[in-house]
C-alpha cells in the first residue's frame, strides 16, 4: 500500500466516522497510532472518495468483500 496520509484530522473523523462505535477522536491520536482497522477503514474511505465511487456501488462491493471475508472465519 502506498505511504499512509495522516487523515486522522477532526475534520476528516467526522466525514468518515462510520458508527457510534468507533474510538473517538481525540488530539493526540494519529492514523499510525490508531487501531489496525481503523487505520483500514480510513483507507478505504479516502480511496472510495477520491475515486468518487458512488454510495450504492461502494455499498453492494462491500456486501461482497463482507461475506467474502466472513466464509474465511469459518473452519474449514
């Protein structure tokens, strides 16, 4: 993957925060410093945008990558 940006800004948390769940944002914490899936989701996120990928396509792509990801979990 090429080199991380920091996009772990509030104004960039607040565009990409996907859940109440997530850890929030607070002035120290970084992208590099931030939890691994985060750290992916954010990269996610900033590719999606930045290739303007439409919502409904970016939703149905993740319903694959989702269930595709979930039949990894299951012991073969």
């Amino acid at each position: 993957m090429a080199e991380r940006l920091n996009l772990w800004t509030p104004k960039n948390y607040e565009k990409t925060k996907l859940s109440e769940n997530l850890t929030p944002y607070n002035e120290t914490q970084t992208l590099e410093t931030a939890e691994q899936h985060i750290q992916l989701a954010v990269d996610l996120i900033y590719l999606l945008e930045s290739n303007e990928m439409p919502a409904e396509t970016v939703l149905k792509a993740l319903d694959i990558v989702a269930a595709d990801f979930k039949q990894k979990l299951i012991p073969s």
